[in-house]
C-alpha cells in the first residue's frame, strides 16, 4: 500500500509540475500543437503510404508539402477576393454610422427637449462618462494593435516552426508510440491500450466531422451570401464557417 502511495505521490507531483510548465511556455506552443495535430490527422494515410512500400520519411515529407501547397494555393486565391471585401466593409462601416446618426439626431434632439432640467444634467454626466469609457476603450484598442503586431511574429514563428515539428512528429510517430507503450505498466496494459484506442477512434471521428462541417458550413454560407448580393458574402461566409466548431 505504501508502494501505491509513493507512486501516486510521485506521479501527481509530476502533473502538477508538468501543468506549471504548460501554463508558463503556453505562448510558445502554439506551433508545436499545431504540429501534433497535423501530425496526428495524417499519420493514418502516412501508414497506408507505408504499407505500400514507401519510406516513412519521404511519405511523410510528400503529404506535408502537399498539404502545405494546397493551403497556401487556396489562401493565395481567396486573398485578393477577401482583401477586396475588407476594403469594401471598411468604407462601408463609416456610412452606416453616419446613416445611423443622421436617423437619431432629430430623436434625440426630441428626446433631449421634453427633459425636465434635473434630468438634462444627469443625461449630460451620463455623456460624459460614456466619452470618458471611449476614450479608455480606444486607448485599449490601440494597445490591441499593438498585441496584434506581437500575434503577426507568432503567426510568423507558426509558418515556419509547425511544418518542421510536424514533419519530424509524422516520421517517428510509431516509434514514438512504441516508446510511451513501454512505459504502460504491464499487469493494466490491454486494458489501458483499449480505452486509449477508444479515445483515439473518438477523438478521430470528431476532428474529421469538425472539419467537414467548418468546410460545408463555410461553403454554403459563402456561396449563399454572395449570391443574394452581399457585398461581404465571402468574408461573413469564411469566418462564420471557422466559428462554428
């Protein structure tokens, strides 16, 4: 019992250990776990390669630089559709709020005339206290800007780092495997593999159905929207399929 103890100490202590060092390097992850999924979405067909007598490495190299290509070709061609909507919403956005202006002002001036003077000042502190708030939001949303300049070198670190890590991970993912499964204690090991199967059969299917409803949601949205004249059917179309996982 002792020996149970001693054991559950020990391996307690070190997810607690491994949870701080999560939280302290989690800025510096994302292309790493990025990489692991990559990695573990295409290591079946890595497999299947493999059985066919293809070398792991260069199997892995070949989806890699294929999924790569296909990305960056479809990104290349949605841009200038997408950079062109943006445009076209950020001229827009400044003439819906004149628009919305011009309707309220005469409601407001209506409103502001039937108040009796103690309620004129208590409307006027209001006022100022929303343009004081504005002004902290806006100045917040200059420091946004600025963060947003720190993400464009994390979205840079993340180009070049999770091809690498995925490919390596892609490579020696069996041996990888073969590695944790020796590490499983032997008198619970069929019934570990099980349940690990289990969670790798589920967490497999939901991935690749996640991704298919983003594609077709993403699609008909698009497609949808554009058609019935939105000028920014694609970017609402885009972005409302990558929001619905």
């Amino acid at each position: 019992t002792l020996g149970i103890e001693k054991r559950i100490l020990i391996w307690c202590s070190g997810l607690i250990v491994f949870a701080m060092l999560i939280h302290l390097l989690s800025s510096m992850l994302l292309p790493f776990v990025a990489g692991m999924l990559i990695a573990y979405f295409f290591d079946p067909v890595v497999d299947r390669m493999e059985a066919a007598r293809v070398s792991r490495g260069i199997a892995s190299a070949i989806i890699l630089a294929a999924f790569f290509l296909v990305g960056l070709g479809f990104v290349m061609l949605l841009f200038p559709a997408l950079q062109h909507q943006v445009v076209e919403l950020a001229r827009f956005i400044p003439g819906m709020f004149d628009s919305i202006r011009l309707y309220l002002e005469p409601l407001l001036e209506d409103f502001i005339a039937g108040l009796p003077p103690d309620s004129l000042a208590e409307v006027k502190t209001t006022a100022v206290n929303f343009a004081t708030k504005g002004t902290k939001w806006f100045t917040q949303f200059l420091s946004g800007i600025w963060s947003g300049g720190l993400a464009l070198f994390n979205i840079i670190s993340l180009l070049l780092i999770t091809p690498v890590v995925a490919f390596y991970l892609l490579r020696d993912w069996d041996l990888i495997t073969v590695k944790i499964d020796s590490w499983l204690p032997r008198d619970a090991y069929s019934s570990i593999r099980k349940n690990l199967l289990e969670i790798d059969t589920t967490l497999a299917a939901f991935m690749r159905g996640q991704a298919s409803v983003c594609l077709v949601l993403a699609l008909m949205y698009s497609i949808g929207l554009t058609a019935i004249g939105l000028k920014s059917g694609l970017l609402v179309g885009i972005g409302s399929g990558l929001l619905s996982f």
